[in-house]
C-alpha cells in the first residue's frame, strides 16, 4: 500500500466518527468552554471541521505563512453547518490524495509565521500530523459534550452512551 493509500484510507476512516462527535454538539453549546484557557466549543469544533483542508494546503503549497495568510476560521452560526464544512473539507481533501501525488509525499513544507518557524517537515509528515490533529481535538470536543451531559458518541469502541461503533 502506498503512502497516499494509507492516509486516504486512515482520513476515510477518521471521517466516521468525527462526523459522529460533529453531530452531537448542540447549537445552544457553541459557546460553551470549560476554562478560561479553553477554546470554545465552536472555535474547537469548526476547526475539527476545517482540518482536512490542510492536507489541501500542504498538497499544493511549500508552505503556510500566518504572516502574509492570516488564519480566519469559517464563520457558522448554527452546529448542523459544522458537518456542511467537514464534508466540503474533507472532499476536497481526497482530492489531493491521488496516486500521481504520491511524490509530492517527500517535499518539505514549512508552517510559519514570517521569520518564525514553527514547522519544516515533509508533506507526509504534515499529513500525518493533520491526522493526528483531528483525533486530537475530536476527543477533546468529546470530553466538552461529557461536561455538558451530552451523550458521547462511540469512535473506536463503545462510549458510556453508545455501546455501538
């Protein structure tokens, strides 16, 4: 299996339950946030969202600078536009993850901000951590509907609220 197999099939997979866990959290939860420190629910959400189109951008840059591309998040009003986004995203995605860009996999892209760099690995690498990111936040937006008594959906296994996956 190759490199572009592999994370078209891990993407694929990762999409059915963070569909789930986008499709739990209320419109009148947007705003919620368990700490001063925490992102809001929207904020966290939306990005989820919005992860797959890095895999875009890392396809099809050498690199993102905050500096000269400020980062301004997709604005929702209501939770349902949550997964609208997350689909959009993630289809566009799958479009960069074709066997001709196979390639492209070994390339360097830089995150940065001007002079700063925070990041300078290869495309695979990136792609990798993208993925990463979205398991990342999705339990994290999993642990905001627990403190909000919202049922958590199951993802790998059975959840305390669904015994099915």
């Amino acid at each position: 299996m190759s490199r572009i197999e592999m994370f078209l099939k891990e993407l694929n997979q990762e999409a059915i339950p963070t569909r789930k866990i986008l499709a739990a959290l209320p419109t009148d939860k947007l705003w919620y946030k368990p700490h001063p420190k925490s992102m809001t629910a929207k904020v966290l959400a939306t990005h989820i969202a919005e992860l797959p189109s890095w895999i875009s951008i890392v396809m099809t840059t050498d690199e993102l600078d905050f500096a000269k591309t400020p980062y301004q998040p997709t604005e929702i009003e209501e939770a349902p536009q949550l997964l609208e986004l997350f689909e959009r995203c993630l289809a566009e995605a799958r479009t960069h993850l074709i066997p001709e860009n196979e390639k492209l996999l070994s390339e360097t892209w830089t995150l940065r901000s001007g002079e700063t760099i925070f990041s300078s690995d290869t495309k695979a690498d990136n792609i990798r951590h993208t993925l990463n990111q979205i398991i990342h936040h999705r339990a994290q937006l999993g642990v905001y509907l627990r403190l909000n008594d919202i049922p958590v959906p199951s993802t790998y296994g059975p959840s305390a609220d669904d015994p099915g996956i």
